[in-house]
C-alpha cells in the first residue's frame, strides 16, 4: 500500500522574474512511496527535491496534481496538523530547526506541540535520544555540538513526535565522513528496528546505494527509478544529464567497454573487488 | 571575543538553587534587587553583601563564571562610582580645583559599587541556575493574568526563547563575517569614529541578510513539528511549588526585614 502518493504534480515559486518563461521547480511529477521503505531521492542542486520534499507534509502545496499521505489529500486543510504529526521533515540546515536551548528541551518541542502529557514527552524524548544515540548529551546546549551529533538531535526532535515516515534534506551535507556514517547508520536502523519509512534526500550516489529505491531526479521531473544497481546500471544515462554514478559502478563499466566481460554491476567496493578477483582468477 | 558573553548561559546541576521553582526564583530576585536598593546604612550593606556571597555559595557554579559575567560591567561600576565620588553634599574633605571630594561622596561610590556587584552577581545567579526554556516557561505563567487585556504573552515568550537560543548562534556568525571581511583587507579599528562606523556596514549587510533568512527557516522547521500557537499546547517540564520554594522566599524575608530594621535602628549614611 502506498503511504506518500504524488499524482502528476507541478510547482513553481512565485517569485521568478517577470517577463521569462515561468519555471516549474517541480514539473510534473509523479511518484510513490510505500509504508515501511526506505528511498533514495537524488538529483543535484536545484533540480527540486527539496521542493518536492516539502510537497510531503503540506509545507507546499502543488499548483497541478494531487498529493495524498496515507490517504488523506494535502489540500484538506483540516487534515494540516494529521500530516504533519504522520511525515515529519528534516531540513536541511540543523542550526535552523533546533529551536530550544536545551537539547532535551529541543526534541520535546514537537511533543509539547502535539499536546502530549508530560510524563509521555519525557518517555518518548529518553527514547528518540536513546535512538539517536545522543542521550548522553541531553542537558547540553545545541550551539555546541558538531554538525552530526545537531543532524541527530533534529532527528531526535522529528522521532519525538512519532512520525510514521521521516523524510530527511540533505542530512549528509556538510559532515565529515564519520558525520555522515552515524547519520546515516541512524537512519538504516530506525527503518529496520522501528519500521519507519525514510526518505533520503541526497546528491550523494554512495548514500542512494543503501536505500531500497531510488528516485533520480532532473530540472523538476523524475528521470528514472528503479532499484539501487538497476538505477546506477544506467550509466550512460546518468551521464548525460552530468549525474555521477558510484566510482565502483563506473570501474566495471569503462571495463566492460574495454570488452572485459560482467554480468553484473556492483554498488559498492566490497563487490567490486569480489567481482575483480573472480575475473582475474 | 564576542563570545565572552555569559548572558544566558545555563549551567546544568542539582544544587538547591537549580530545583527552585523557576517562578519563585524569577519573583525572589525581584524582590531581592529591590531591596539592595534600599541598603541606606553599613550594616544593612554588609548584610546583603554576605546573602549575595551565601546564594553564590549554593548555586554550586563556579565562581570563576560570576566574575566573567562582572568583567563586562566593570568598567560602568568604576566610571558610576568616581562620579559619584565627586558628587557628594556636604564639607569637602579633600579639594583640587573645582574637584572635590566628601565624605558623604566616598560613600556614595562605596554603596553604589557594593551595589552594583550584588545585583550583576544576584542576576547571573538566576540565568546560571535556571535553563532559558525554563525561565521564559515561568514569565510565560506569570504573566498570564495579561492575556485578559490581550496581551500575547505565549507568542512574547517564545520569542524570547527564541531569542535566547539563537544569540550564540548570531555571535558566532557575527565572528565569522568580521574574519572573512579583514580576510579581504577590511580594516576594523583604524580611523576615526566615522570611518570605523563605516567599516562595520559590511559586516551588518550580511548579518542581517542572514537573519532574516535564518528566521524564515526557523519559521518553517517549527511549522513542521506542528507547532501552532500556544493553544493546546503541554510542556515536558511540569513546575510547581514545593517546601524548598518556602525555605527561599523565608530567606528573602529574612532580609528584607533586616534591612527595614536596619534603616530604622541606623542612621542614613547616604
Ligand atoms: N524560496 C524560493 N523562491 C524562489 N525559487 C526557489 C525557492 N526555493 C527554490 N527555488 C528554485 O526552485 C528550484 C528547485 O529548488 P530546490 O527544490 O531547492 O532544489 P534542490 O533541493 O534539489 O537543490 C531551483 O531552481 C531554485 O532556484
Ligand atoms: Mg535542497
């Protein structure tokens, strides 16, 4: 069953000048994502996912087309606080969503919102930081975290409000690798553990790797979707619209143009050298 | 440098001070700075001297943090007391000029440096002891009556919160830009006033470009953790009074009636 339903959507900002031809920033999508997933939404800058991504919790609505979250159409306004509590948004900038002084104080704003008791808000916010693994840090002060650990804790803050699905801008941006690793190790284990649906915003290929699905996304459309290895198996068509694919994927490729002979394309490097080895055997 | 600024600063603890209702200590201190205005004599002086060294005492922060917090101020306490020095009534003791300096003048400088120590010290100990959600939560309740004649007080709270939250956060870019802009060859402290005022407009260009920005941000994140207003809405934190909120407003009484007694039994010296 589908829990995020895009129908032919279209959207553009306003505030585009006058006199050119109106841009759609996002230009005629469809899509949709099923409960319990985890997807992969890439594309580079500005070819609107994070447009698309604000389509999800009503923060937008489309000019054209439909979106519906678990069935109930975005354009009800009286379903607005439903949506929200059900797909909760990470964006992109973490010093931007951190609203309170105090980390546990922050993740227990969405709670304290919803009108939760306070003796549930303390349950549940122990809980989102022990899934964040950032409990530790509870009584510290956001402004003095890394980028990471303030990744994790607006996560936390989503977590908290018990979403059914999380959809996340960009969250690797600006970490270093091993930032990135505990963002993204955070996020495969509450779709495995929690069963909660993600959506992964990205320009990275090696991120999208993980995922269950990808959506590649070009100047507002989707230009293909498919699995990880059939989505990155589309190398020339990923070139041509200037999307790199995982260096692994590319090896085998330039290899099989050489007239090595593969069956397969690997995602990640384990798999390539496995796949290298039998060839050299 | 910028960040030399405790304004705000939590200190996380348990002591006595800390598990106060954040209501009381916010009515306490009131009470408290008014009465160090009332010290008209010696004693009562020395008596809130030795209450603002106690609740230091207990609020378990280290001194070292009170004194920065004093560090920002001093140079208003010594410029406010040699004022005062000079303007006392009364038979000069010592005159240069048309300076002169009375007995009455040295005390005036004494009490209004003793003063000021103890309400800087008396008020950091509030922000150290209190975390900002907490103290905005407790004005937020106390001035609840207001909403009758439509005052927003939720909407001012939060904004205080906010507020709070990104002051660091602004400092710290504030910081940024200053090194990037002497990082092109901008030069901050040469010239006269004009030219240095001058120099600061491109760090406040984008100072506040991104302020703006950020606000809009900040906008929408808490649009997506459905918040909607103060209606309707918990808090995770639940105050409310207990036997120790007692045991600080008797202390506070305590003093303030020593004071009184004070005034009474002695003699102004100012
Ligand atoms: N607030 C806005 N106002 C006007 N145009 C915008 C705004 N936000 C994004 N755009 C434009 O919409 C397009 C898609 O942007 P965006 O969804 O942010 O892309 P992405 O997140 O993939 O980088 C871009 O061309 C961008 O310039
Ligand atoms: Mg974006």
């Amino acid at each position: 069953m589908e829990f995020i339903s895009a129908q032919d959507i279209y959207f553009s900002y306003e505030e585009i000048e006058v006199g050119k031809k109106v841009i759609n920033a996002v230009d005629g999508v469809s899509l949709e994502i099923k409960k319990g997933e985890f997807v992969a939404l890439l594309g580079h800058n500005g070819c609107g996912k994070s447009t698309m991504a604000k389509h999800f919790n009503e923060m937008l609505l489309p000019d054209k087309g439909k979106v519906f979250v678990d069935g109930d159409d975005t354009a009800d306004e009286s379903k607005t606080f439903d949506i929200r509590k059900k797909v909760g948004l990470v964006l992109q900038n973490p010093d931007n969503q951190l609203v309170a002084s105090i980390v546990e104080e922050d993740v227990a704003f969405g709670p304290e919102n919803l009108g939760v008791p306070p003796e549930k808000i303390r349950e549940r916010v122990d809980s989102a930081l022990k899934a964040v693994d950032m409990y530790e840090y509870r009584k510290n002060a956001p402004f003095k975290l890394s980028g990471g650990q303030k990744k994790r804790i607006a996560i936390a803050g989503i977590l908290a409000m018990q979403p059914e699905c999380i959809v996340l801008d960009e969250p690797t941006a600006m970490l270093d690798p091993s930032g990135r690793d505990e963002v993204l190790s955070t996020l495969i284990k509450l779709n495995r553990e929690n069963n909660i649906t993600i959506v992964l915003i990205t320009h990275y290929m090696d991120e999208a790797v993980l995922a269950d699905r990808v959506i590649v996304m070009d100047a507002g459309k989707i230009l293909t979707e498919g699995k990880p290895d059939e989505v990155f198996s589309q190398v020339e068509l990923l070139k041509k619209h200037r999307l790199d694919v995982p260096q692994a994927t590319e090896l085998i490729y330039k290899l099989r143009g050489c007239g090595v002979n593969f069956d397969k394309v690997p995602l990640t490097d384990e798999e390539c050298i496995k796949m290298l080895e039998e060839v050299l055997k | 440098m910028v960040r030399d600024i405790t304004l705000g600063q939590y200190y996380p603890g348990k002591s006595f001070l800390h598990r106060l209702d954040p209501r009381s200590k916010i009515i306490l201190l009131i009470a408290y700075l008014v009465i160090i205005f009332c010290t008209f004599n010696y004693l009562s002086l020395l008596l809130v001297t030795i209450f603002t060294a106690l609740v230091i005492a207990i609020s378990g922060v280290p001194f070292k943090t009170y004194l920065k917090s004093l560090k920002i101020v001093i140079t208003i306490v010594i410029i406010t007391s040699i004022l005062n020095l000079f303007y006392g009534t009364g038979e000069p003791i010592w005159q240069w000029w048309i300076i002169s300096v009375t007995a009455n003048g040295i005390n005036r400088a004494i009490f209004v440096t003793i003063r000021i120590i103890c309400l800087i010290l008396a008020s950091s100990c509030l922000t150290f002891t209190t975390s900002p959600t907490d103290l905005t939560d407790a004005l937020e309740r106390l001035l609840k009556p207001l909403n009758k004649i439509h005052f927003p007080v939720h909407e001012v709270s939060m904004m205080m919160t906010l507020a709070l939250r990104f002051v660091p956060t602004l400092l710290e870019e504030t910081d940024k830009i200053m090194q990037a802009q002497k990082a092109r060859g901008a030069d901050m402290e040469a010239g006269n006033l004009f030219t240095r005022i001058k120099a600061m407009i491109p760090i406040l260009v984008p100072l506040f470009v991104s302020a703006f920005r950020r606000a809009y941000e900040v906008a929408t994140a808490m649009e997506c953790r459905c918040y909607n207003g103060g209606s309707g809405r918990t808090r995770m934190k639940v105050i409310h009074m207990t036997k120790r909120d007692a045991v600080g407003f008797i202390g506070v009484a305590l003093i303030i009636i020593g004071v009184f007694i004070c005034n009474i039994m002695m003699k102004k010296v100012i």
